[in-house]
C-alpha cells in the first residue's frame, strides 16, 4: 500500500507542477492559481511588495459545501 500511496503521491506533484487540476471524488478540486505582483503595508508601518507566484487552489465540491452548511 505504501508504494501505491507514494506512485499516487508522485503523479499528483507532477500534475500540479504541470499545472494540471486533481479532482477529489466527493470532496472538490485541487488546482494551480497565479496571482500578481502586490503592495502591501503592515499595521506597524512596514511596507512592501509581495512577489507573483503560483499556488494551490481546493474548491470544495457543491455536495461537501452543503453538508458543511446544513
């Protein structure tokens, strides 16, 4: 199971650095988001830019979302 679990491991981080989306059956979607460069200022007066970059985006499945919210 152990070597199942890490092929299946390897193939999501391949996915996802292709910038391909995973789908969790019954839970939502894993996938890829860009956002830009930012300016941001701290509450104590510290100021600066946020370089652009990607992360990892779950949008939950409409089933999950209401099962949360009932």
């Amino acid at each position: 199971i152990d070597k199942i679990m890490d092929v299946a491991d390897d193939l999501a981080f391949k996915a996802l650095v292709d910038g391909k989306s995973i789908k969790v059956r019954g839970l939502g979607t894993l996938e890829v988001a860009e956002h830009k460069e930012r300016h941001y200022k701290l509450p104590d007066g510290t100021e600066g830019t946020a370089p652009a970059g990607k992360h990892i985006r779950f949008v939950e499945s409409r089933k999950i979302k209401e099962a949360l919210n009932s």
